[in-house]
C-alpha cells in the first residue's frame, strides 16, 4: 500500500477532488497546511507598505492506495492541480505498513 | 530640454492647476443670495423657534441613524460571502457611500429636488426633473435645504449599497466605483423627483398621487432592480449552478456577522422611517416606529417558522432575510397603516422573500448571493401596493381598499410598475455600457482565488505574515 500526499493550491482542490471522485477514489483526507517552495512568497500590501507572505496557505490531499494504483493516482492529481505557475505543489509518495478500519477491526487491503 | 526650462515649464503647470482649483474653490464659496447659510434668519426666539429646532435635532439624529445601516449592510454581506471575497466586499460597502455622497452633493440632489420648492435654492424644475440646488451653493447654502440634503443623501447611499451583494464574488472594484456614481447621481435622482421631489407620480390623478412614505420602492426597489440588471448581465459564480441547472449552496463564512448585521439594519431603520417625517412635532412618528418594528419581527417569525417546518431546523441567516423583507415591505406604508396591517404585511413580505429566493434561483437561474433582489426588488414592489391596500385614511389623507377607496391602489400599481422597468432599464444600460467598455466580471483565476488578494493586496485575516517588510528581493 502507498500513501499518496499531494500539496495543492486551495483554489484546486475542488477540481482534485472531483477528478480523483470520477476515477473512482472516494477516501481521502484534505488538510489546510501552509508551507514554501519555489513559489517563494507573494507580495501584499498593508495601508500602502507592501509585505511579503513567505508561508503560503495550501492544502493537503492525502489517501491510500494498493501499490499498482499509486501511479494512476498519482496522474490524476498532478493533472487535475496543474496550473503551469510556481506554486502548482508537490506529490510525495511513501510506502504504508498497516491499515486498519477502526470500525470493523478489518485490516491490509480490505481496510481500504 | 534644459533643466531649467523644465523646471519652468513644470512650475507654469502647477501655477495653472493651482488657479483652476482657487476658481473652483472660490464659486463654491460664493455668498448665499436668499439662503440662510448659518440660521440666524431661520430660527426665531420663540414657540415656533422651538418647533422648528426640535424637528432639525429629529431629521439630523434620523440621518445619522440611516448612515449607520451602512454599517449593517457592510456587516450582512460580508458574513453572508466567503472568507476570500471580504476584503473587496467591505471596500465596495464603504466606497459606495462615500463617492455616492459626492455625486449626489454635485448632481443627484439638483435633479431630485430641484422644482420641489421644499426649501431654499430648490426652485427650479419640471415634473420630469429638477435642475437647482447643485453643489449646494447659491441660495441652497441654507440651514434648512442642508439639514434635508444630509437626510437625503444617506437615502441615496442606502439605494446604491444594496446593490453589493447581489453582485459580489465577482464584480470589479472599478466597474462597482464607476456605477456607485451614476447610480446615485442619476438612475436614484430622477425617480426619486418623480416620486418625492413634486414629480408626475406624486400627483397622479388616482387617490392622492403615488405615495412612498419612506421608500420602498425610491430607496429599496431602485437598488434590486438595478442589481436584478447587474446580476443577469454578470452571470452566475463559479460552481453556483450545475451542469442540469440546479443551484447550489455556497454558505457564508461568519453567521454573527450576518445576525449582527441585521441588528444595525433593523436600529437604522427606526431613523429611515420614523424621521421621514421631517419632524418630531408630527406625532405619528410613534405609530411609524410601531408598524416598523412589527413589520420587520413578523417577517422574521414567518420565515423562522417556514424554515422550521419545511426542513425540521430554524435557519437563521434566512430569518435575518425575512426580517429585512418585512422591514422593506413596510417602508412605503409606514405611516399610513394600523399596527395589525403591518403584521400582516410583514408575514406577507416573508412569504415573498422565501418564494422570490426560490424563483430567483430555480426559475430565473440568476445567482443573488446576499439576497437582494428577493428582499429589496420583490418587497419593495409589495410595500407599494400594501399602501393602496392598507391605508387607513388616518394620515396624509391616503386611503387603500380597507376603507373602500379604489383609486390609491392604481395609483400604487402604477409607480411600481414605474420603479421596475426605469430602474431595471437603466441598470442594464449602465451595466451593458460598463460590461463592454471597461468589463464588469474579474477573470476566471481571480475569482477562484478570491477577490481580495488581486484587487486590494491584502486578505481580511492576515495571518502567518513570516516575513517583515518587502525588502525588494523576494
């Protein structure tokens, strides 16, 4: 199993979301996050002072998968978030020892 | 060019500003011809001196009541928009008012009240429009024309913010500063002399003439239909409709913003409509704050009970709606109606409010964020009528169906259907002009990432502000 941890745009996750939905991947958990990249920070402006913002608001877009989707997913998000611009984010991909469904105490696969 | 020479130049330039504006400055300032500029003239030592003081400190105190709903409406619509858009949408709540106050200081108030012979420097007019009493200067620099232009250009305000909401998310900040002007300068000022400055509506031959106490439709209905016309021609927000045409919920942020809002609205309310009197020695401004507020609670307990039943929870952000819907409903019967008819027409305005939020979203497909065309265009229309239904003949001589007299009610029907199709007419030429000049609708990006950012710098709750000033390399 792979988690998939994608940091995105807030302004996408709607469009992530609905991608990963038609594919068929319902589960997932989305986190407002803020961090940096490339995209450094973005110029504002308070009562005529610019400032900069350096740590910018994201989202994390985080769900699990067996091993053979990860790549499928993985297409999909970086599709679906893509704008072109610094900022677009990042996917990390990382392997999952266990799952377990709290609810029914199922676990591996079938707990996803 | 040599320094110098450009030094001169520059210098001959400003000479010739500075003298333009001295000029300005010194034909504003020019001495009243009949005016009575500081009341010495006005006031006498006496009982009618008295009379005449008292119903001054009553419109002032009025007009100050009136600009705080600018307060309200500012509240109201920023709880009932996302997070992203309250930057921009606090900006056009507050420019409106102060840019409107200056149209209708230079413009507005001339075509309005000009031919009213209300007060000094308000002589000259037709029964179409006014043309004196611009600027204020002449003899319209008198205490009493600018105690009754304070109270008016709150009015005028309060008619040009409506229109925020029902456009927000997605309008420009320019296109908004650009209609804030014509809105009060013009499409406001024309109506309003027909209806109140001595216009043809006024003195129509059916009962007494059209009669709008306190505005609902010069005020309340002027601003929805010209947001209905701003809305079509905008479009829906992003994500609003569905591919098969259903709407869909998109929630405000704060709900004590919306309720607290609502509060400053409804104390407003207290100086829109009782201090239409223009005086506290007019007693009835008692009954008019009575059917206000009952007005304003029925509409509000109408639609809290129609929430409730129809989904099993008490929705508050719609209860708030409907008592707005019954305040407004309300506002052109104010002072011609029995405290038991502003119930009814309260709970009627709540009925109107909860069917013109459906048919707007279902039926006509126009995406109203706020409101406002259900509660100001749909009630205002409602409030006219209720005078030709309602009124009791006890003041102003005007007397609805109730008391058996046909004539009001046309009289009624006739300036509401006056009210919606200049201010509906004139808000899509407005907003078509703007739309194909210098566009109306921010681009797609922006509106997603929400309005706050790329048009003002800033976001409502700047926080995690890591870095310190811009020091120009990041």
């Amino acid at each position: 199993m792979i988690k998939v941890e994608a940091i995105i745009r807030p302004a996408k996750v709607e469009d992530v979301k609905n991608a990963l939905d038609k594919a068929g991947y319902v589960s997932l958990t989305i986190t407002e996050v803020k961090g940096r990249g490339q995209q450094k920070g973005i110029k504002q402006v308070w009562r005529g002072r610019e400032y900069v913002v350096d740590i910018l608001p994201k989202v994390k877009v985080e769900l699990v998968v067996n091993d053979e989707k990860a790549d499928e997913v993985t297409g999909i998000i970086q599709q679906s978030a893509y704008t072109g611009n610094f900022g677009d984010g990042k996917i990390f991909l990382t392997p999952v020892q266990k799952v377990v469904r709290i609810r029914t105490g199922e676990s591996g696969a079938d707990a996803l | 060019m040599p320094v110098k020479a450009k030094e001169e130049k520059m210098n001959i330039k400003k000479i010739i500003q500075w003298s333009v504006m001295a000029g300005i400055i010194l034909m504003l300032a020019l001495p009243a011809l009949a005016g009575d500029p500081n009341g010495a003239e006005t006031y006498t030592n006496d009982i009618a001196g008295m009379k005449l003081a008292i119903n001054f400190t009553w419109t002032l105190i009025g007009a100050f009541l009136v600009f705080f709903m600018q307060a309200g409406f500012a509240y109201l619509g920023a709880g009932a928009l996302r997070v992203k858009n309250t930057v921009n949408y606090f900006t056009k709540s507050y420019m409106d008012f102060s840019i409107g106050a200056l149209a209708y200081w230079a413009v507005g108030f001339g075509l309005m009240f000009g031919g009213s012979k209300l007060y000094p420097g308000l002589e000259d007019g037709n029964a179409w429009i006014g043309w004196s009493g611009f600027f204020l200067t002449g003899d319209a620099y008198d205490v009493q024309t600018i105690m009754f232009w304070m109270f008016q250009v709150v009015f005028a305000a309060t008619a040009a913010t409506i229109v925020a909401g029902a456009v927000a998310e997605r309008l420009k900040i320019q296109a908004y500063l650009i209609y804030s002007i014509f809105v009060t300068a013009v499409i406001y000022s024309i109506y309003g002399h027909w209806i109140w400055g001595g216009g043809w509506l006024s003195t129509l031959p059916y009962g007494v003439g059209a009669r709008d106490f306190a505005g609902s439709g010069a005020v309340h209905a002027i601003g929805g239909f010209v947001a209905l016309a701003g809305v079509i021609l905008l479009g829906p927000r992003i994500g609003k409709f569905n591919k098969d045409g259903t709407p869909n919920a998109i929630p405000g942020h704060d709900v004590g913003m919306i309720v607290m809002g609502t509060f400053f609205l409804f104390f407003g309310w207290f100086g829109f409509n009782p201090a239409s009197t223009l005086a506290a020695t007019d007693l009835r401004i008692s009954v008019i704050a009575v059917t206000t507020f009952l007005a304003g609670a029925a509409g509000a307990t109408f639609v809290c009970y129609a929430t409730y039943f129809k989904t099993g929870k008490v929705d508050i952000a719609l209860t708030c709606n409907g008592a707005l819907a019954g305040l407004v409903g309300i506002t052109a019967g104010a002072a011609y109606v029995a405290p038991w008819a502003a119930v009814v027409i309260g709970i009627i305005s709540g009925m109107l409010i909860m069917f013109g939020l459906w048919f707007n979203e279902w039926k006509l497909k126009i995406d109203d964020p706020v409101g406002a065309i259900a509660c100001h265009a749909y009630n205002g229309v409602w409030g006219l009528l209720a005078v030709g239904i309602f009124a009791d003949g006890t003041y102003g001589g005007v007397k609805g169906l109730i008391v058996g007299e046909t004539g009001q009610i046309i009289a009624q029907a006739i300036d509401a259907v006056t009210v919606a199709v200049w201010a509906f007419g004139t808000g899509l030429i407005l907003f078509g002009i703007l739309k194909y000049t210098i566009g109306i609708r921010v681009s797609a990006e922006e509106e997603l990432t929400g309005l706050d950012i790329p048009e003002h710098g800033t976001s409502a709750y700047p926080e995690f502000v890591i870095a310190g000033p811009f020091d120009g390399k990041r």
